[in-house]
C-alpha cells in the first residue's frame, strides 16, 4: 500500500486502511514532532490559494516548514497571471515543473478534479467551492481518533449550514465508511444536507432535524458549522438564517460527558466563547492536528521520512 505521488481530490481517493496510515503517522508525529524537522529538505510545496483562507493555508505551511521544506505559492489570485487570463490548467501545468507538491483551493466546484487532471506531481485538494475540503476531513477523523480513540460507531451530529460546507460534505462521506456510524443532520429546510451527498451515503442510519436541543443528548460528536455568508446569492436570506443555531452553556449542559465539540473554523456567532472553556470543545486543537495530519499527507504523498 503506497500513496507515493498519489492526487486527493475527495476522501474516497483514499480506502479506508489507506487514509487509517496517514491519521496513525499524523499521531505518531504529534507525539513527537521533532522526529520530522528534517524530512522534507529539498522539497517544495506550491500553495496556490484562489480563495481566502487563514487556518487551511497556514496550516499547510506550517507543515511543509516543520518538516524542512519550503514553500511557494500565492494567497491572492491577482497577484498570479490569472489577472492575465491563464487558464487553470496552464497554471497547474507550469507550477509542476518547479515543486514536489501543490496544494490548491478554489472557489468553483470541480476545480480540483479539473486542475489534478493537468497536474504531473501530487495535488492536494485544500478546498473546492461547495464541493470537498478532504484534508479538513482528515483533520476531523485525527481529531475523532486522538480523543475518542476509535472512528467506529459513533453517532455524529451536523449542525448549521450542510447545503453549502464542503467540510460536512466530505465528513459525512469518509465516516460512512466506517462501521456502526449514525448522522443525525441539524439544519432548517433552506441549509439541509444536499440529496446528492444522502444518495452517496445510502444503507447508512440518518435522521435529519431542525433543533439542536434535540439532537445534542444523543450524539457523541457534535460538528458545528457557520452560515457562510459569502455562499448566498440572496443576502437577505444569510440575514435571516445566520444565527439559527447558537450552542451555549446552557444547551452543553443536555449532552454528554464524552460529547466532543468540531468546528472546522472560522467561528462567527454558532458557538459562544464561553463554551471554550468547556473540556468537550475541542475545535482549537482541531486546527492544531490539522498540521499534524498534512505533515503526515505530504510525508506519504512524497515517500519520505518513515
């Protein structure tokens, strides 16, 4: 089993026991990263961001930097000769002759399977439109397994906007892959998880619902999620839907002990800061195994360092 110069596009590029090493070695590196400062000298990594991003770009920077590479890239596509009118493809076509790896976001659905298909080294899709955020799914299973100890049967529970976060999309895909899973879906009738992705999870035990305080006491990871704004064409829509959800202290106290709190970040109003406090809330250490597990995804990726 080898992902030496393999694409992640989506989640299912990768079997289940395929994406089991890179959590394990993402585990192994965070027990002790200094293991790893070395690995990666000589190599480079091309972060081609066509959308804003804070958590997701860092984070892949800090990985390359922690293993002993380097990093090129842009965060800002008028800056590139996109303002020129270079069409992807060239793009892609052009920045694999000069590094090892690309890690790219965009904001149109099917960009990444588009830009893989030009690409001549590893490409990691950090985030495509409404479509698939695949290492924010392997941040996830990390973060499940390191708390939970295990990604088996587990009741999950989606909260916010599933129409449009790429990141819910691509959990709920990977997790039904694995044994015993059960959803349960928390959105109003506007932001309800796509029929598309329920189709891709068929055979698999789901209830969707519109209240939290329902669904909170029975779920063992609560994933939270904002309206994203930038997603709507009808901006008096966002207005109306935005704060539908909004976990506090008071509806925590309805769940359970082991309950874990996501959020694949940036936090807007859908989780009270006082809720940091509580041992359950997990969703800051999440961005920290986010770097740990794109180290270990660009280890695998490249063969080396193990």
């Amino acid at each position: 089993m080898t992902l030496v110069g393999r694409h992640l596009v989506q989640p299912a590029d990768f079997s289940v026991e395929e994406i089991e090493s890179v959590l394990d070695l993402g585990l192994r590196i965070k027990e002790d990263p200094s293991k790893y400062i070395r690995v990666a000298e000589g190599k480079l990594l091309a972060t081609l961001f066509y959308e804003p991003s804070t958590r997701t770009r860092l984070s892949f920077e800090a990985a390359m930097n922690r293993l002993g590479g380097r990093i090129i890239g842009f965060s800002d596509p008028g800056a590139s000769s996109v303002s020129k009118g270079e069409s992807l493809e060239d793009t892609i076509t052009t920045v694999s002759n000069y590094v090892d790896v690309i890690a790219m976001r965009h904001p149109i659905s099917g960009a990444a399977i588009q830009a893989s298909k030009a690409c001549k080294i590893p490409f990691i899709n950090a985030g495509d439109g409404k479509n698939q955020h695949p290492t924010q799914t392997l941040t996830d299973l990390l973060t499940i397994k390191a708390c939970r100890g295990q990604l088996n049967n587990l009741t999950i529970a989606m909260c916010g906007d599933l129409k449009y976060g790429r990141t819910v999309h691509s959990l709920a895909k990977a997790m039904s892959r694995y044994t015993d899973t059960k959803f349960i879906f928390i959105a109003p009738d506007e932001l309800k998880m796509p029929e598309e992705v329920l189709n891709d999870i068929e055979g698999i035990n789901y209830e969707q619902t519109a209240s939290l305080e329902e669904a909170i006491g029975k779920c063992d990871i609560l994933y939270m999620t904002r309206v994203q704004r930038e997603r709507f064409e009808d901006k008096a829509q966002y207005e109306r839907l935005k704060d539908t959800y909004i976990l506090d202290v008071e509806k925590m106290s309805k769940a359970k002990e082991n309950m874990l709190v996501l959020h694949p970040l940036p936090r807007v109003n859908e989780i009270a800061v006082e809720v940091d406090q509580d041992p359950r809330a997990k969703y800051f250490e999440q961005a920290q195994y986010g770097m740990y597990v794109r180290m270990a995804l660009i280890m695998k990726l490249l063969g080396i360092g193990e």
